[in-house]
C-alpha cells in the first residue's frame, strides 16, 4: 500500500504523519502542481491532500488510486464525477476545527472592539512612561454585554460562537443563509435586520449561491456605523473593494478577516491599502490551524484510512 501526500506543508511541518507508515511506503511532498501530482499519483494507493485539484489531468495516470482524502471540509477541488466514474472513493473532515475558528472569531473583536493595536501601541511608544494620568482614554470601547451579536451561519461553528457570546452577555441573533439551520435559544431574524440592528456581525457561512457577495456596498449601507464585521467563512462572501470603501468612508466602524477571495492575497486586493489597524486586521487563513485542531484533524485521516483498509 502506497500513500502519497501531496502538500504536506497545508497541514503544518510540527504535524507528526509517522503513524500512517503502519498502512505501508509513505511518500511525503511539501507542495504539488497538477504537473506534477499527475506524475506522483502514478502508483498510489491513497492520496492525502488540501488544496491540489484532483481530476482527470492529476490522477489520469493513478493506476492503482483507490482512496482520495482532503485534508479540510470543502471539497470544491474534487471532481466527484470523475471519482465516481473511476470507482475511486473520497473522504473529507468535518468538526475538526469547530473551537479554533471560534476562539480566533473572538480574538478578532476583542482585537478591534478594544483598540488593541492602538494601546499597545501607545505604552511601546513610551507616551505612556511619565505620563500625566494613570490610564488614557484616546480610543473609546464600549462592552459586549448588552450589545447585539449577529451571525450569518448557525451550524457547528456559528452556534459555538453564539454559545460564547452569550456568555459574554450578548443578545444574539442569526440569519441562517440556507434556511436549514434553526435553534430555539436564539432568535433568527431577515438578513435586513440582522445588519441594521447588530453591534457585531460574525461570519460562519460556506460559499454557495446564497453567501456569494452577500457583504456588498448595499448590506454595509445598513449596517452601524459603530459595527465590527468579522469573515472566517469564506472570502468572496465580501465583495473586498465595497469592504475597503466602508472602511475608508467610516460607514461600518473596523473588518476582522481571516479569509479573502484570492489566498495567498493578490497584489491589487483593495483590503492592502488599508493600513489602519484600528479598522482593520487580517490574519492570513489561520483560524482553523491551531495545533490541536491540526493534530485533530490528522487523527481523523488516519482513522479514515484504518477504516477504509479494514484494519
């Protein structure tokens, strides 16, 4: 049995694989283009990989393929029709990543709502040595409690988030994107209400037809102007160059990203330009990858693998 990974470095380096050398000859590539995935697939068994396209121009030439496994939930890069067609299984993960995503959702407002930068800033700076008064009030920041917290997406990731904001006191509300995701502890309100009324608006939605560009110059019109928006769904929910010009022209008050709708980031993303922290922050796709949530996540390949062996 030959298992072959074809981009390693998606899952992290301090990530131990030793364990699927049981299974039999383990291959490991840190990255692989369609080129070359065609060429490294030719004898392989299984297949363990994140962003690499698999169809008939990557694994036309795996002979002996058998089991493709994505290291992530979305399966966008698969061409499932060809899988089948070949009799080729595939498996992805789901609920790996819940509390990262959700911590990282957290620290993004916290980042925003509370000026961090600004007030790190500040006391490095060394304004705040010999200062005139114990504390500074420059940047204001109001509390979450009491404050209305919105979120687009209420599956595993925007109900855990909605678990945490209502500890801290947040009156939460949710508009469910697919019209599938329902709960009887918090209210569901019309996409129109739910940006005209929230103080913070979080984003736990996938990518479909219903969240394509769903953030544009029209929803940040209705928005607060004192409200925080943050994206750890998918980028092109944002239309960036609307994002920019609220951003830009005070209409919403700061951005939390941590996806954007080319990654890694274009060089003419209209988000580069922005440059205020206070307003802005963008965390380069890292709120699914804390340490745990990788070793998690490389937990369930390996189960998956064991399961589909038979062993």
């Amino acid at each position: 049995m030959k298992i072959v990974f074809l981009d390693r470095k998606s899952i992290g380096e301090d990530i131990d694989l030793s364990s699927f050398n049981e299974f039999g000859e383990v291959v490991i590539y840190d990255y692989s283009t369609v080129e070359e995935a065609y060429k490294r697939t030719e004898d392989a068994d299984i297949i363990v990989l994140n962003k690499v396209p698999i169809n008939e121009k990557t694994i036309g030439n795996a002979k002996n393929l058998k089991l493709v496994c994505v290291t992530a939930t979305g399966t966008n890069n698969l061409d499932k029709d060809y899988l089948a067609s070949r009799g080729i299984e595939w498996r992805n993960v789901a609920g790996y990543s819940t509390e990262a995503v959700a911590q990282h959702t957290l620290a993004l407002t916290m980042f925003l709502l509370e000026h961090l930068n600004y007030y790190d800033n500040y006391v490095k700076s060394e304004k705040y040595v010999e200062d005139k008064m114990f504390t500074h009030f420059e940047m204001h920041f109001n509390e979450i409690y009491g404050k209305t917290w919105g979120i687009i997406g209420l599956g595993a990731i925007g109900k855990r988030v909605a678990e945490i904001a209502k500890c801290l006191g947040a009156n939460v509300i949710y508009y469910s994107t697919s019209g599938k995701n329902h709960s009887d502890i918090y209210k569901e309100v019309d996409f129109e209400t739910l940006l005209s009324t929230s103080d913070v608006i979080s984003i736990h939605a996938p990518l479909d037809e219903n969240t394509m560009h769903l953030m544009d110059a029209n929803a940040f019109a209705k928005m607060k102007k004192s409200a925080i928006l943050i994206n750890v769904g998918r980028g092109p929910i944002i239309v960036e160059k609307d994002l920019a010009d609220a951003l830009n022209q005070g209409t919403i008050a700061a951005a939390g990203l941590d996806v954007l709708d080319v990654e890694p980031m274009s060089a003419d993303n209209p988000l580069k330009l922005v440059k205020d922290s206070n307003k802005l922050i963008i965390t380069p796709h890292i709120a699914w990858a804390a340490v745990e949530a990788r070793v998690r996540l490389m937990e369930i390949i390996y189960n998956q693998i064991k399961e589909f062996l038979g062993k």
